[in-house]
C-alpha cells in the first residue's frame, strides 16, 4: 500500500464493536507450512452497537477454508471473504456460533506477526494486530473473551505445547506420531493477548505460593542445553511476584506462568496472558556471556512482562490510543521494582539518562506525538520512547504530586473499579481524582501535549531582608501538529544548598510538605524566607518533571551541588550540567578556557577522592560524560558529529589526565576478586573500575592499550570482557585487530554475544567503519531477518556511531536507507525501527541534511512500501 493511502485512524471516532464475541474455541493443527486453525466464536450483537451492522472481521493474509453460521456451511453468496476481511451482511440479531477455517503458512511468516516459527519453533505474537493473521476476527482490545485453546502437532518436531492459561488435557493421536494439548484460560481477555507455543525445549521450572496460599508452577522454556542460563531470570520472576504483593498487594491468578524464549522476536518481550513470549537476549544469562547490564535488562523486562498481568490483562485498553495507560503505568511499575531492589538513585540516573537520550530525542524531532496518540496510520509505529519512558514520568509525575499514599489508594480504586474491563486514561486519573478530591484536568493535559517543556529559572538573593526568590517560566516548542502550547503542571521538588553543606532552615509557603513546588502557569516565583546566606537551589530533584531546565548558575555553584546537594540525582546533574556547557562550547567554538576544565577536573578529582570507594556505581555515573548524541541534542542545530566527538575525545583526555594516578589507584584496588555475582553492588565496582579505565586510555592511548589487553586476557565474565575490548577498539592497531578477531571466533557459537561484538564493531568512529559494516554483513553469524543482529550491527551503526552514521559525505545515510528497504521486504516493523535513526536529520548542519533529506526521499519513491515504513518516511520528511 502507498503512502498516501494508508488511511488515518483517529481517537475522536472510536466507537463501540457491533457485536462481541463471548468465547473462543480454537482448534491449532500445527504444521511447518500449512498450519489449519479452527476458530469456534460464540458471537451476539453489541447492545452498544448499532443494531443494523454487518458483520466485519480482520484479516491478514489469511487463506478462508470454510466458514459456518451456527454449524451451517455458509455459501459463497453468503459471505465477502478477502485475505483481509470477512464480512457476512446479514449476521443474526441474536446470540450465534460463527466457525471459521483458514490455512496459514508460518514458515513463510517473516514478519514475526501472528503464528511463525524461530529456530524450528512454533511460536506467536499478536500485539497489535497479529491475531488477525491466525484467523478472522474483531481484532481490537475491547473484546473480551474467554478462550480455549487446542494445539495438535508433531510429537518429534513439537514435544511440547503451551498456551494461555490452564493446562485442561493432552494425549496422543492413535499412532500418527501426533499429540495435543487443552489450555484453558478462564479471565476474559482481547485478542492481542493470545499466545501458543509449540516445539523443542528446555525448562527450568520452581514452584511459587502467593500470599493467599495458592500454588503457582513457573517454568521458563528455552532452547534446549541452555537451561541454566534461564535460573536468574527464573528468580528474577519471583522477586517480581513477591513485589508486586507486597507494594501494590496485587497477587497472581493462574495456575502456571510460563515464559518461552525465542531467537526471533521484534521486541523485548510480550505479556500473554499467563505464557509471556520472550526475545532470548532477556532471558539467557551467563557470567561467561551477558555483562551486567544485561543481568539488569532481564531483571526488568522480566518484571514489567509479569507487572501487565494486572496493568494491562486484568485491565486491558479500550483501544491502541490509550497503550500508555498499560504501558506507561507498567514501566514505571518495573522502574520502581528496579528501584528497590538496587539502589534507587543509581537506578534514577539510568532511567533519566535514556529519557533523554530516546524520548527527548524523539520529542525534539518530526516524529514528536502525545502520550496518547490522537491519530495513527500504523499502530506498530506507536511502541515509542513517548508511550513507555514519558508515559512512566507522568506516572511518577502524580506520585510526587499527590503522595505515596494517595497514590497507593488510587491503585487500588483503578482496579477496583476497572478490573476485567477494557479501560481508558480518564478511568485511571479519576480514580485519583476521586481518592484525592483534586482536579486533575491540568494535569491530564502531560497524555495530550507533545513536546519537552522548557524551564527556565531565575535566582535572586536579597541579604538585607534574607530572603531568596526564584522565577520560574515555562515554554513547550511547538510539535507536528501542534503549534499552539498551553502550560503545564510540573512539579518541581527543590530544596537549597549552603555552599559548605551546613543546613539552611529557610522556609516557603508555596512548597508542599513534600518539598514540591507545583509550577502549573507559564510564569510564576517562589520566595523562601529565612535565608541567612547565599544559597544554591537544587531544582528538580530526583528528577521530578520531564522537563529541559536552564539554570542561571555558574560553574562553580553547580560544583557546590556535585559537593553538598543530599540528592544524590542532582550531585549527578549537577557534574552533567557543567560537562555538557564544557562540551558544547568546546564543539562550536572549538576551545573554552583551560581554568574552566581545569576547574572542573579539579572537583571530580576531589569527587573521586571523596566519594568513588563508597558508592561506586554513583561514582561511575558522575566520571561518564554526556554522549555525543546528547551533545547533539544539546546544540540542536546546524549540528556537526566531527566537532562533538573531537570535543568529547578533548574533555575525556584532559579529565584523564588531570585525574590518572587516582583513575590508576582505583583501577588497581578494584581488581575483580573472587566468583562472579550479578548483584548490583557488584556490578557497581565493576562499572567504575571500567569508567576508570575508559578515562586512563582517553589520557595515554599507549598505556590504555596494555591496561585493556591485560584486562581482556585476565576477564573472568563478559562484563569486564567486553568493557575491554570496547576500549580497544578505540586504538587502532594490531592489538586491536587481534582482540577482536580473537573475540569473534572464542563466540562464534554464541549469537547474544555476536551481538556485542558487532555492536563494538558498528560503533568505532572512523572512516573505515562503512566497510567494516558492509563485510560483517556477510558474516556467516548475520542474517537480515533476525532483529537481534540486524539491531546489533545496523541499529548500533545508525544509533550509536554519530560521526560515521552522519557522514559528511552522505554514505552512512545511503547504507541505512538501501538496508531499509532490503528488511522492509522481509520485516517491515524492524526496517521502520531502523528508519527512525533519521530522526535527528533535521538538527544536522546543511550539507549532512540534504544527504540525509535525499536518503529520506530515495526510500519515500519506492513503490511498496509497507505502511510501517511508509508512515515513518512521510513524517519524517514534513
Ligand atoms: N507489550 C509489550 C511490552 O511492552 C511490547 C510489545 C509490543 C511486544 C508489540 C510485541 C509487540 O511488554
Ligand atoms: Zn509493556
């Protein structure tokens, strides 16, 4: 389909099903080409409906074998059948049974919707759109029905079946080499969350009670010799499920929970209701294979894929425009989960830190949309930053805006009243409207109003009447589609700082009990009386809004926060803040003032002295520098990548430099003793000993070479592996070449590890890095219809290489766009993904902008396009 005719779905027309479908019975005989599905639906008229309607069900590239109206085998007159629809005119006006036979191929399936296989398994996934892609069917997410599901297959080539729910029945056919399998699933739920599996597996299995004594059997079935590397996701999932009781009383309702890992998935990982579908990179875990930040991403994913069993099963979404209402809500439910069991500030700076670096990015950019959508042409395209990463501030927004208890009861109310029903953003604020007696109308307007709002504050100290105020002014840039801004309600939780630490005991009336100041205008101050010296104001502490601030504070007070500030989310912004002004000049002018580094090299010295042996994973955040896509975003126009990596390269040098013997002190005490732990205290240690190395290399690449390859040789778990070798391929040379030559063959049967190595690989800033692509592309370890690699070698190369991805001469651009295209045949939610690398093509400098505007194009004249990518070209070029 073209562009142009892809039509628009908008918000403003839902409008209730015609008709329901109360139960579903579905009859699987899986086979690797002609797999028959059977779908039984027992169906009435919607009262909500019109009562005139025709019938219409989805499809996708199905093939109709046969279709009967209660038992009797419709003719052809009786029905419009087309791989995309089925529509019977005249359906009954009252309850009937519609059976439906179609033959689906899911070998051929290479776009990882609705039923194909991964490594020889059987497997789905439905989210959105894909359940139309096994049978017909009023494929939105409110209808809900009860299902059960009958899985037939090969015993040799499918021992074992699961799908939703229950486990009913299972046996063998006669002698045929076939068996089956019953699931039953008793909560009703909407297609979307359909799910079955069947194939050749491993399983890791434990037994859980819940807090009212029920017994639940989870199991984790991977491919079959990998077993143990499922355990910590396995214990993962019982942290999870014991959090979740304890923090939001919410308790499991099945029988068993399964989790299936496939080697071919579009996304993470898919809750199905009580059989979550997991990419294998967010299962499989081994001290010889995943770093420490894959044990975290496990962590997570495993916990937010079991969290949507209350937010997003239980209460589903009443259609595609509310998703941020399940997930939004369920990261930040997984962030909070992640926050209590490492350490919460350390966790605060991670998620901030891929806000900006994804949902900022996104927001500043052509494919800028609301949390909640007013309008889509391709909901795939809505799995963005905004839905999940902004849609979880907003979240923690009202959290910090009505209180830890408060918000607590207005849980509990949402559920309450929405549990088994299909909901929407309004259902979940009154809730909390309702517990708290608030208006929360202002508020609602953060699910509406695209864009990052711009803060800016004003500082102003009065000796003689000891007071201090604060002028707050508020801007949201306009966004696609929305010229035009109002104001927002950001809270803004703040405190002072005396520049040596001592307490202030000033006081004001506009900050809550809470230490929160709501800004809700687009101006307003703050005065604090009571100020006995001059103070420095922390502002936006742990990060309270997802807001841009701009602070009229020099240097030298904002080392005081590094210093003093008790938040620790501000000592950290606070290093950032000065890095990122250092940066910034140093890209565009080209030098800033030695005393300016000097000056800031001295406190992270003092910082490192101070603080680096007590936490050191804080410590390693704080010794980071921003990245050169932050730099970018920073500048926001006429940007050049050559300039900000020659800056960044600069300022990592001189910090290096200034702070070697203490870098070398710490590296050498922090040398890795004893077995390997993924805990995060842990991993702490590990990550400053590795920024200490990053920034010794930086320093003096000759000794930075011997450090990392005395390093690499000595690693006893990838995480120290990889950060090595990292290092290394940032000085060319031998060593290098041999490093990753040796790396590559000790992991060539390692896929999740390739990954890596291709990733370092895309990501090494120098010319040569196009060809180096283009050969690993004919890696026998490569394939074009695996997400994982395809994100691994294509998707690092256009995300993380700033410099060669926006190449001067325009050949990075071309390699994304042709390689866009070649997957957009196979996979087009993958190539879309891809595409929106383009993102940032307006904010280049003008010869990088059109090659990248003519890159845009070449992919836009294609004919067949799919509409994934369609949809992302179009916006992209408005
Ligand atoms: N709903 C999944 C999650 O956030 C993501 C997903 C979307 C997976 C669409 C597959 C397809 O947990
Ligand atoms: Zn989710």
């Amino acid at each position: 389909m073209r562009t142009e005719t892809a039509p628009v779905i908008r918000l403003e027309d839902y409008r209730p099903s015609d008709f329901l479908i109360d139960q579903v019975e579905l009859d699987v005989k899986l086979h690797p080409t002609e797999t028959r599905v059977i779908a039984t639906l027992a169906m009435r008229p919607n009262p909500a409906g019109r009562s005139d309607a025709p019938l219409v069900l989805d499809g996708d590239e199905l093939n109709l074998k046969s279709v009967a109206l209660d038992g009797r085998v419709l003719s052809d007159e009786e029905f419009e059948a087309s791989p995309h629809s089925l529509t019977i005119a005249q359906a009954p006006r009252q309850a009937f049974t519609l059976t439906i036979e179609t033959e689906i191929n899911p070998t051929a399936n290479t776009k990882l919707m609705g039923l194909y296989r991964s490594s020889g398994n059987y497997c789905t996934q439905c989210e959105a759109e894909g359940f139309r892609r096994i049978t017909y069917f009023l494929d939105r997410p409110d209808i809900l029905s009860v299902y059960t599901t009958r899985i037939e297959a090969d015993r040799e080539e499918a021992p074992v079946l699961l799908g939703n729910g229950n486990p009913v029945e299972s046996g063998s056919i006669d002698d045929s080499g076939r068996h089956y399998a019953v699931w039953h699933d008793p909560h009703p739920k909407p297609s979307y969350l359909f799910a079955l599996v069947g194939g050749r597996l491993g399983r890791v299995a434990e037994s859980f009670t819940t807090m009212s004594g029920r017994e639940v059997e989870l199991a984790i079935y991977v491919e079959p010799g990998k077993e143990n590397r499922a355990d910590y996701a396995l214990e993962a999932l019982e942290r999870s499920m014991r959090w979740d009781e304890r923090v939001f009383g919410l308790e499991y309702d099945l029988d068993v929970f399964n989790i299936v890992a496939v080697s071919d998935f579009n996304m993470g990982a898919m809750e199905n209701k009580g059989l979550n579908i997991f990419n294998d990179k967010y299962v499989l875990a081994s001290p010889e294979t995943a770093t420490d930040m894959d044990y975290a991403h496990i962590e997570a994913i495993i916990a937010h894929e079991y969290f949507h069993n209350w937010t997003g099963n239980r209460v589903t979404c009443r259609d595609w425009f509310q998703l941020c209402l399940k997930e939004g809500l369920t990261v930040f439910r997984d962030q909070e989960f992640s926050s209590d069991e490492r350490s919460r500030p350390v966790h605060r700076i991670a998620e901030v830190k891929t806000l900006r670096a994804r949902q900022f990015l996104e927001d500043s950019s052509p494919l800028s949309h609301p949390v909640r959508p007013n309008q889509y042409r391709e909901i795939n395209n809505f799995y963005t930053a905004t839905v999940y990463e902004k849609g979880a501030e907003i979240v923690r927004m009202l959290k910090t805006i009505i209180g830890e208890q408060d918000f607590r009861h207005g849980m509990d109310l949402y559920f309450e009243r929405c549990d088994g029903t299909a909901a929407t953003v309004e259902d979940f604020l009154n809730a909390f409207a309702e517990v708290t007696g608030r208006d929360l109308s202002h508020f609602a307007r953060w699910y509406e109003q695209s864009g990052t709002p711009r803060v800016k504050v004003k500082s102003q100290y009065d000796e003689a009447g000891q007071t201090y105020r604060l002028d707050f002014t508020q801007v949201t840039p306009p966004t696609p589609g929305q010229a035009k801004k109002e104001p927002m309600a950001i809270p803004v939780a703040l405190g002072l700082v005396s520049h040596d630490g001592s307490p202030l005991s000033a006081t004001c009336d506009q900050v809550d009990e809470r230490g929160v100041f709501l800004f809700d205008k687009a101006a307003d101050s703050i005065t604090f009386t009571g100020v006995t010296s001059l103070p420095v104001p922390s502002l936006f502490r742990g990060f309270s809004a997802p807001v841009k601030v701009s602070l009229d504070l020099p240097n030298a007070e904002l080392l005081v926060l590094l210093r003093h500030d008790t938040d620790a989310f501000n000592r950290w912004q606070a290093a950032q803040t000065v890095a990122m002004r250092l940066l910034a000049s140093l890209s565009i002018e080209g030098q800033v003032a030695d005393e300016e580094i000097d000056a800031f090299s001295t406190a992270l010295c003092a910082f490192i002295d101070r603080d680096a042996e007590n936490d050191p994973a804080f410590a390693a955040l704080v010794m980071t520098l921003p990245s050169e896509a932050d730099i970018a975003q920073e500048i926001g126009q006429d940007v050049n990548p050559d300039a900000i990596h020659r800056a960044r390269s600069e300022l990592r040098r001189r910090i290096g430099a200034a702070c070697s013997k203490r870098l070398q002190r710490i590296y050498a005490a922090f040398t890795e003793t004893g077995p390997y732990s993924p805990d995060a205290a842990s991993a702490g240690r590990r990550s400053l000993r590795n920024a200490c190395l990053d920034l010794l290399a930086a320093a003096d690449p000759i000794a930075g070479e011997a450090l990392a390859s005395a390093q690499l040789e000595a690693a006893t778990n990838m995480t120290d592996r990889l950060a090595s070798l990292s290092v290394l391929t940032t000085i060319p040379g031998t060593v290098r070449d041999d490093a990753i030559a040796w790396f590559g063959e000790r992991y060539r049967n390692e896929p999740l590890v390739i990954d890596k190595w291709f990733t370092l690989q895309a990501a090494i800033p120098e010319d040569q890095t196009l060809e180096r692509v283009k050969n690993l592309m004919q890696h026998p370890a490569f394939s074009i219809s695996n997400p994982n690699r395809v994100r691994s070698l294509i998707g690092s190369f256009a995300m993380l290489n700033q410099v060669q991805f926006n190449r001067a001469d325009g050949a990075g651009y071309r390699l994304l766009a042709s390689i866009v295209l070649r997957a957009d045949e196979l996979n087009p939610q993958l190539a879309a993904r891809l595409l929106t690398a383009f993102s940032t093509w307006r904010m280049m400098e003008i010869s990088r902008r059109n090659h990248a505007e003519e890159a845009l194009r070449s992919i836009a004249q294609k004919p067949n396009l799919s509409r994934d990518v369609g949809d992302i070209v179009s916006r992209s070029l408005e």
